[in-house]
C-alpha cells in the first residue's frame, strides 16, 4: 500500500522539479502542497512561478493574485510577490496595471 506524501513532501518535490523545468509536474505538486493551509502561500507563489517560467502569463497572474489572497507573506515577501506580478503584467503589455501593482 502506497503511503501518501505530506504537503511538506509535495512541496519539496515540486522544488526539485521546477529546478529541471519540469514546470506541469511541478504545478501539480505545488496545488497539492496548496491544500494545507501552512503552504498554501508559499505553494500558490511556485504555481505562478512555473506558470510564468512556461510562458503560461495569463495563469501566472491569476496564480500570484490567489498567493496574495491567502496573507500569508510578511511585508518584504509580498513585495517580491507584487515585483513578479507586475513583471508578468508588463510581459502581457498590461502596463497600466503594472503601474499600479508598483506603486
């Protein structure tokens, strides 16, 4: 009987395959990760990762939009979260918006 992996597990194995780019198997890690309240953040914040990596930009902004929904960044992290939020929306040519997430 095959014994089910952690949400710490999930997390840690859709590191080691977002580090070989293999972003669809990763993504799928990271959503199972999300599930757990003390890694839905961080899980959501690699799934817009991958997602933008994969050139997947209209998902990678729903995904970091649904990272900042869960509060769970101290200030200096959800800068970085709103940094790659408003690199993504320029990548889209959304400029007007990724001035607002600047600011």
């Amino acid at each position: 009987m095959q014994q089910q992996m952690s949400a710490f597990e999930h997390y840690e194995h859709g590191l080691v395959l977002k580090q070989v780019k293999m972003f669809s198997q990763a993504i799928d890690d990271f959503r199972k990760a999300a599930l757990d309240p003390a890694f839905a953040g961080k899980a959501d914040l690699q799934v817009a990762l991958c997602l933008k990596s994969a050139d997947r930009h209209e998902e990678a902004v729903m995904a970091f939009r649904q990272a900042l929904a869960t509060h769970t960044f101290s200030p200096v992290e959800q800068r970085y979260v709103l940094y790659y939020l408003g690199q993504t929306l320029e990548s889209l040519g959304r400029h007007e918006e990724s001035l607002e997430i600047y600011e």
